[in-house]
C-alpha cells in the first residue's frame, strides 16, 4: 500500500487555494464598523495607560513610604 505524496508545490496550491476559500467565507467589517471599533479600541487603551499611571504612580508613593518612611 502506497501512500500517495503531495509535492511542496502541490501543497502551497493546496494551502494558497484552502485560505482563499476561507477568506470569501469571512464577513469583513464595512468601514464605519472598522472607524468605531479602532475609535473604541484606542479609547480604552488610553483609560488603560491612565490607570496603570496612576497606580504605578501610589505604589511608588507606597514603598518609599514603608521603605523610608517620608511620603
């Protein structure tokens, strides 16, 4: 019993022809859909960043506190 080999070429065609399909079977974004979710995804990270500051920032405050004892 011999077991049928696909070439590399053969497997890139295959590959290459498989994620085509694949993609036309995706539903993409419309362009507003695609501004309002990068607008949101910015938005929180910038309320991210803002809150990882500000408890970078008391923590700091904090071990200097136990660490020297002058706040």
């Amino acid at each position: 019993m011999e077991k049928h080999r696909e070439s590399l070429i053969g497997k890139i065609r295959r590959f290459t022809v498989d994620t085509v399909a694949e993609m036309k079977r995706c539903t993409w974004p419309n362009h507003r859909e695609l501004l309002e979710s990068t607008i949101l995804v910015v938005v929180v990270m910038l309320l991210l960043a803002c809150f990882v500051a500000g408890v970078d920032k008391v923590a700091i405050h904090a071990i200097r506190f136990v660490t020297t004892g002058n706040f």
